[in-house]
C-alpha cells in the first residue's frame, strides 16, 4: 500500500450498470425526531439509486417516538425499528445494518443532511468502480457556515485544498458509505464502544482485509452542530473519547508504554479543559477494558495488522507522523466546541 492522493481527476465516474443499485441508508435516532424526519426526508429525495431507509429508534421519549410514527406511517420505503433502550452508537449502526440486505449501506446522523440530492449516487458510483474500496468518508460541513474545520480529522495539509480525494484511515460517522462485504468481513462496529472511536476501529479492521478507504470532495452532508440532546464536553464525550482510544489503540498493539503515554496525554488535556475526572475515570475503564480483551486470545486476530498495513497508516494518517512536540501542543489545545 502507498500514500496516494488525486492530483486532478476523480475516479468512480463509471455507470454501475444499467439499473440504479440498492442502497441500505440508515439513520439513528434518539430524541431529535425533528431532526432525524429532516434527515430522513433527505434521505428520500436522494436519485439515481433504489435506496430503503432503516431508522432505529433508541428508546426517545414518547413525544418524540410518535411525532416520529406519524412522518413515517404509509411511506413503504422507510422502516422504524423500536427499541426500549440506547444500545449505542456502535450497536445501533449493527443493528440499523442487518435490517437490510443491499451491497452498499450509507450511514447519516440524524442531524445531518445530504448536501444535494444526488450525494449518495455518487458514492455509489465511486464504490462500483473499484471493488477494493471498503469505505467512503464524506465531507462534514456546518449546515450554517459551509466550514468544515470543526469537523475535520484527516491530515491538515489536506485541508482548504482542491483535491478531489484522498486516501484515508478513518472517517466520520456524520456521513459515510460503506461495502458490506467489507464491513462484514472486517467484524462490523465493536458495540462495546457504545459512544465515540467506532468508525476508527472499524476502518482499521477493513485495511488488515486489504480495502482501502477513501475521502471524496464531491460527498458531503451539513450538520446542525446546535441541536440538542448530545453529549458534550461537560458530560459523559470526554469519559468516552479516552476509555474508548486508549482501549482502540490497545488492541492494535500499543502496549504498556503506549497506554501509558495515551492515559497521561488524555489526563494533561482533560485537566486543562477543566475534566480531569472524566479523564481518569476515562484511564480507569479503559484499562479494565483492555485487560479483558487481554485476557480473551480469541478475539486478537482481526486486530494483528501487518508491517506493511502499519507502515501505510503511519504514511497515511496525519496524527501518527505528527512530532512529540506537536502531538504536546495539540493536547494543551482547548477542545473543539462540537
């Protein structure tokens, strides 16, 4: 694998065929129903493909579960599924993805939308042009300002550029595709998770399978970062954000000294964001965590990669070829308002 990025055109132009392809989208939902009905109606004007809408309901508050029945009821093309509980993030997206069946599955937030109505045709044009790409990272942008800065997680050389696309080693769960045969084959989202890290852990599962995963300009969904009922900062993102990376990278072998760099480096930004105790709630789970998984041989396999798949990461994501230095000024940084 190498580095590779597009210097002037973009791939997967090419018809799939002669029929529009079959598209699982789905959609979590959790007491924003006027939110998701506004993703989903995105998700309905969306052409060129034959697409099913699958929308789990995780336990919102009856208010929000009947404004939610109403939009929906006599639409064939959307499926509700209920649920008494919030299973996660992570668990929620393995459930909304074995509801259906089609060889492509599209994820959207429920306070996103797609940026134009042909958005997920072209992700699946792109996907059928090239049967090793595993996965599709569309751009975030604010649904008020068109930015995408908040948003960004890739390499920063990257941003504000003209690239069509980019290799990448993660995407967002805002708005993404996926092959599902990639994604089964990888071992679909780690429900253990719950919240936050689940779309990295999965890419990475998908590049030890030998798919790539890539990053397109022309993908892109507006995200209401206002809405309300999520987590923030001040609550329980920060806790997850640091018991789930320091499991995630756990897993992929970083080892005792690892964890311990990741653990202070977690704490040192917590206590300067003023959340030094989820921090250390964040180190104390997840070394319980990572010593079960440990202890399970197991499940080691799909997280042994190779040199190479190593080597392409470390080429390929941003983060890992920053210096100690920066990676030091990076965590004195306040944390992003999200």
């Amino acid at each position: 694998m190498t580095h590779r990025a597009a210097i002037s055109s973009v791939p997967g132009r090419s018809e799939i065929g002669a029929r529009p392809v079959q598209v699982d989208i789905i959609i979590l939902e959790w007491n924003r129903s006027d939110a998701t009905i506004a993703a989903i109606e995105s998700a309905l004007a969306q052409t060129g493909v034959r697409r099913k809408v699958w929308v789990v309901d995780q336990g919102s508050k009856p208010e929000h579960r009947a404004r939610l029945a109403a939009f929906c009821e006599g639409r064939a093309d959307v499926h509700v599924h209920w649920l008494e509980a919030n299973i996660g993030v992570a668990a929620g997206r393995n459930l909304a993805c074995r509801l259906g069946s089609a060889p492509f599955i599209v994820s959207l937030d429920n306070d996103a939308v797609f940026s134009d109505e042909g958005c997920v045709a072209r992700a699946l044009a792109h996907l059928g042009a090239e049967p090793r790409l595993g996965a599709l990272a569309f751009r975030v942008l604010d649904a008020d300002t068109r930015d995408e800065d908040a948003y960004w997680d890739y390499p920063a050389e990257y941003l504000h550029t003209r690239l069509p696309w980019f290799e990448v080693t993660r995407f967002l769960g805002g708005g993404h595709a996926l092959r599902r045969e990639a994604f089964e084959r990888a071992g679909r989202y780690d429900e253990r998770l719950f919240f936050g890290g689940e779309e990295r852990d999965l890419a990475w599962r998908m590049l030890k399978q030998a798919y790539r995963l890539r990053w397109y300009r022309d993908l892109a969904v507006l995200h209401r970062s206002t809405s309300q009922s999520k987590i923030d900062w001040s609550d329980r993102r920060y806790f997850f954000l640091v018991r789930n990376s320091l499991y995630i990278n756990h897993k992929f072998g970083a080892g005792p000294v690892g964890f311990a760099r990741g653990a202070a480096s977690f704490t040192l930004r917590g206590v300067r964001n003023g959340l030094g105790h989820a921090a250390l709630r964040g180190v104390v789970a997840g070394m319980g965590m990572s010593l079960r998984f440990s202890l399970n041989r197991r499940e080691h396999g799909p997280y042994r990669l190779s040199p190479e798949v190593r080597r392409y990461i470390a080429e390929t994501d941003g983060k890992t070829r920053e210096s100690s230095l920066a990676k030091l000024r990076r965590q004195l940084q306040p944390l992003p308002k999200v």
